[in-house]
C-alpha cells in the first residue's frame, strides 16, 4: 500500500488511495505491540486495521499483483457467524518472528510505511466507527496493552463489538487472524432505525464503588437512534475476547433525534456529552449516583460520592445555541455539528452549521460576569461564514493582479469544491491530550468545516490569552487571527469531502514544552483516499551545552547555504519578498553561489 507523495517545504503529503467507499477512519490510542501505529477505517464491506510504521514480520515482501483489501485477496475471506473454527491459533507471536529494527526511512522523504494490513468484512457498510477512550494509567497493563476492540454501527441497523489482537499477523496467518474477529464480534442491538450517535470507554472503577472490586473496569457503549439512547456495559475480564456477552442495558428514552456522542474524559466518570436536532448540548450521566446536597454540574460530574446507583440517570445540565438568521422564517437554533470536552472535561467545544465555533465553561466561578449558558468564546471558521466580514469583502470584483492576488486565485483554484446552496454543511473536531515533561497537560484541538481545516497547536495557551483579552475589556471574539488559531491549507482530497480527521500522537522525543506549538501530524479522511500530513522534523545532532558557543566557520557557511538555497526556491515559487532578493543580490555581489572570483574595474 504505497501512498502518493507530494513535498512542501517542511510537509509530507501522504495521498493513499482505496478501492473502497470510506466512512471514517480513527487512531487506536494504544500503539502495536511491534512498535506500529494503528489506523482504522470503516469502508462499505466493514473495518480495515492497518499498522503504519515498527517492525516487519519476517516474512518475504507482499506480491504486487495483490491489490489490498479487495474481495478477491485469496488471505480475506467471509465466513458465517455459526462456523466454528477447531484449530485456532493463538494471536501472540515471539518477538523473534519481526525484524530486530524498523525500516530505514528515506533522507528525502521520511515517512513510515504500512506494514500490515488485515481487512475484516462484514457484509454490510460500516457507517459509524468509534473507538473507545482508554485512561493511560491502564494502556501498558491489563488486557488492553494486548488487545484492541473497537465499536461499529452497520447499515442493517445493528451495532458490533469488535475485538482483535494489537499484535500484526503475518501474511501466511491473516486469513486466522480475520476469522478470529469475525467470531468474537458481539451483537448488540438491532434496532428499527438507523444509529445516528455511537461512542465508547473504558471505566476503571474507584474503591469507593462498593459494588465492582477495586481496580475493575468495564467497556461502556451508547447508541443514539432516532429517538432513544441505547446504554450498554461489559465487564472486560483478563482477555478481550472473553467479554461477557450478558450486558447491562438501559434505554432512555428523548424527545428529539440524539448524535455526536462522547463520554467525559475523566478515567472514572460515566457522563457524557451530547447534542440533538433542537440545538441543544445536553450532560446526561445513565449511571450517575444521588448524592446528598446540591452539587455544581461540574462537581457532579467528576466527583462521584458513596451512594445508591439511580435507576434512570440523571440529566445535569443543558446549553442552547443561538438563533440561526434565516430570513423572516419560522425561528430556529443552529443545529450542532460536532461538540466535544475540553480543558480536563471543565468546557465544552462546539462547531454550528454556520461555521461558529463556540466555548462554554462549566466552571461558573471563572466567568463571574458571564451568562453560565452563554459561550465564554466564540468565533467563525472562514470569512465567508461570518455575516460582518462577508459585507466587508464584496466592495469591488475587479482587483489589481498583483503578487499576492494571484497566489490567493491559485489557491482557490486549486482547492476543494465549495458547498452548493442548499447542500448540508458539514464539520467535526478531533481533541488530542497530550502530557508535557513538566507535568502538565496540554490540549491539540482540530476543528474543520466544509473543507476548511484549522488548528488550535495550544488550547490552554490559546483559551488563557483569549479569556485574558475579554476581562480586560476586549470583545472575546475568536477569530483567523487570534493566538493559536491557525488555518491549514496543504490537504488535498481531490475534491472530495472530508469524512473524519485524526491526529496523530507526537514523537517521544518531541514531547517537551516546545511541542506544545508545533502542529501534530494529521490523518485526514476523505470519500475514496485518506491523506496523512506530516511534518518534516529536523534532525536532532549531539547533545550540546546551553553556553556552548557556536562552533566554527562551517557551521556558519552551511547555514548561509541553506539560507541561499531557501531564497532560491522562494523565488522559484514566485514567493520571495524585498528581503530575499536582497540576500540574493548581495550573494551574487560577493561571488557565493556563483562559484567564479569577483571582477573589480571598468570592462575593456
């Protein structure tokens, strides 16, 4: 499975085409045990696990007359679900079955390659995939460190639990490894309407919870259908394929259509976040406990006292958009596109139909002067969706053609078709939590909509300076030019729309302070082909003192040469300003480049 690379300064744009219609394609959070990172996407024959990157089965390389994924691979095959397998091998391998190092990364373009692939069919189209939170204190034990399971919601009305094994098989032991999913997969329900909302987590269970052993965890799943939530919880024994089939269940019933599902960060709450066709944003907890005492939602949520479990859940707290502008018409609240926990679970971040993008806080004791169900921020995503700066940009159609026009042109040129009047919009978030060396935790927020992506590198950099701004008596406004708001424009889907955007866990090495504002590598989804965006490190040299002084003439002549040669290809690009042609004159006056001595005096 090779990609079609594209090189842009310090990117990598990583094109991998499929054979396929692509639903959504997601992260593990646990990476393989050979080292790999493993991507899956759910297509309309069912799940394609791949690992990216670590270490190659030993095995001789694939054939290149086999096209991956395809229903003709002689390794893939469908079995039903009554056919028992006798000879079952077992998932784990010995370590001395894979190579002893990674593959060498080429110097010019050094990007991991897919290793491994297995594609697990179902016969139906996958239309929902969610992959379960997993605390990190449990990623390195327990079952999870060597198994995966994952959630999907099918075309025939039924939601599935799959389980497979973390580990790659090899080429002679897919066609085992596809059969054992296929035959642990559990059926959850069947229901008379099509999943509109499906999320999952682990829960690992306090001491205080008289009721489970201390240090036991349970897989929690929820599907929204059109007009009830679905609850389920597994206890997750030693082995995940051992999950017991008897689930606890609970149906709620709500009075509008439920999506964008996601449960609280917290490794031991089971709130979750969700919104429905109304516009409204909704906390509902299914196993919440009744306390005595009036709580704050935010106390609620993370701070579960001895108690008697409820029966029915409780609903902690409710926030409404604002109207949407649709002329005269019968009034209406923008409906939510996608909304996810932020900043430990003590905010919510929400992306609307109009391209808005809104923060609510649940802490109300940091916003004293704010309305608690008013958005602490609040901004738009691209001029053209915000009303004020689209007035602002129609003021005259024939601009001079000068440098920058024409760059602007030839971008919008070449990019995506925008969205048709009447077509519905759409949009998503993808929130990452990283943990610095200094023991803080930081946020790596993605928002996208109708094609446009941007990034939030920094959240708490960016939510303090903005917070900052309002109080000392500026607007609070988001907006392309805050701090940290940054807009992505080097994906290229062939015009295709975005289904789904992943990010991608930073390098060990790279996990110090200053990774907080640097951009995570990205695995964008489209209809036919995903795209990975990655950016292009710069090689780390020996360990040298903070006082060291720097070295030496070459140093100083490579580092003049890699200006020139950045100068060169600016101008090449028809990008370079007043200052790189200067540095270029002035090289040329001095004979660097040039390779011939300089000529002083009158020509005769």
């Amino acid at each position: 499975m090779e990609p079609r690379v594209t090189k842009r300064e310090r990117k990598l744009h990583l094109s991998y085409e499929l054979p396929h219609r692509l639903y959504s394609a997601q992260l593990y959070p646990t990476p393989g045990l050979n080292g790999s990172t493993i991507i899956i996407y759910a297509h309309d024959r069912g799940v394609r696990i791949l690992w990216r990157g670590g270490r190659r089965p030993r095995h001789g390389p694939k054939s290149s007359s086999r096209v991956n994924g395809r229903a003709q691979d002689p390794d893939i095959i469908i079995i039903d679900d009554d056919e028992v397998e006798e000879e079952e091998t077992n998932g784990e391998q010995p370590d001395d079955e894979f190579d002893d190092e990674e593959d060498e990364l080429d110097p010019d373009c050094p990007y991991p390659s897919i290793v491994q692939d297995a594609d697990i069919e179902l016969g139906v189209k996958v239309l929902h995939l969610a992959v379960p939170s997993i605390p990190s204190a449990i990623r390195k034990s327990h079952a999870l460190s060597q198994q995966g399971a994952v959630v999907v919601s099918c075309s025939d009305y039924t939601q599935r639990v799959l389980s497979f094994d973390l580990l790659p098989p090899k080429d002679t032991g897919r066609r085992d490894y596809v059969r054992r999913v296929q035959r642990q997969q559990i059926r959850v329900n069947v229901s008379p309407s099509p999943c509109t909302g499906l999320a999952a987590k682990v829960v690992v269970y306090d001491s205080s919870q008289s009721e489970h052993e201390p240090g036991s965890t349970s897989f929690l799943l929820v599907a929204a259908t059109a007009d009830t939530l679905q609850f389920y919880r597994f206890v997750i024994f030693e082995d995940l394929s051992n999950v017991s089939q008897d689930a606890q269940t609970r149906t709620v019933h709500v009075p509008h259509s439920a999506r964008n599902l996601t449960f609280h960060p917290s490794a031991t709450s089971t709130s979750m976040l969700l919104s429905d066709a109304s516009g409204a944003l909704r906390i509902y907890d299914p196993f919440t406990t009744e306390a005595d005492g009036d709580g704050k939602p935010a106390e609620t949520m993370l701070e579960n006292t001895e108690s008697i479990v409820s029966s029915s859940g409780k609903w902690l707290f409710a926030f409404t958009t604002s109207y949407a502008g649709n002329g005269g018409a019968i009034p209406r609240r923008k409906q939510v596109l996608d909304a996810a926990w932020i900043l430990n679970g003590t905010a919510i971040l929400t992306v609307l139909e109009d391209g808005e993008w809104c923060i609510y806080s649940l802490n109300s004791e940091a916003h004293p002067n704010t309305n608690p169900a008013d958005p602490v921020l609040r901004g738009y995503l691209g001029a053209a969706s915000d009303p004020t700066r689209q007035s602002k940009t129609t003021a005259s159609r024939l601009a001079p053609m000068t440098p920058n026009t024409r760059q602007a042109k030839a971008e919008t040129f070449f990019a995506s078709n925008p969205k048709a009047a009447g077509a519905a919009p759409q949009g998503g978030l993808a929130v990452v939590t990283s943990s610095l060396r200094a023991g803080q935790e930081d946020e790596s927020i993605i928002l996208w909509y109708n094609g446009e992506i941007y990034s939030i590198p920094s959240l708490q950099t960016f939510y303090q300076r903005s917070t900052t701004n309002k109080s000392g008596g500026g607007s609070g406004l988001g907006s392309l030019y805050a701090p940290g708001l940054t807009h992505i424009t080097d994906v290229n889907l062939m015009n295709e729309s975005i289904t789904s955007i992943a990010q991608f866990a930073p390098p060990a090495a790279s996990s110090g302070v200053g990774q907080m504002n640097t951009q995570r590598d990205l695995l964008v989804a489209g209809e036919h082909r995903f795209v990975v965006l990655q950016t292009l490190r710069p090689v780390s040299g020996p360990p040298r003192s903070l006082f060291q002084p720097a070295s030496t003439t070459a140093t100083t002549a490579a580092g003049a040469e890699q200006a020139r040669s950045r100068d060169q290809t600016m101008l090449d690009a028809g990008h370079l300003d007043l200052g790189g042609m200067d540095r270029l004159l002035e090289g040329m006056a001095s004979g660097a480049g040039a390779g011939r001595p300089r000529r002083v005096g009158f020509a005769r």
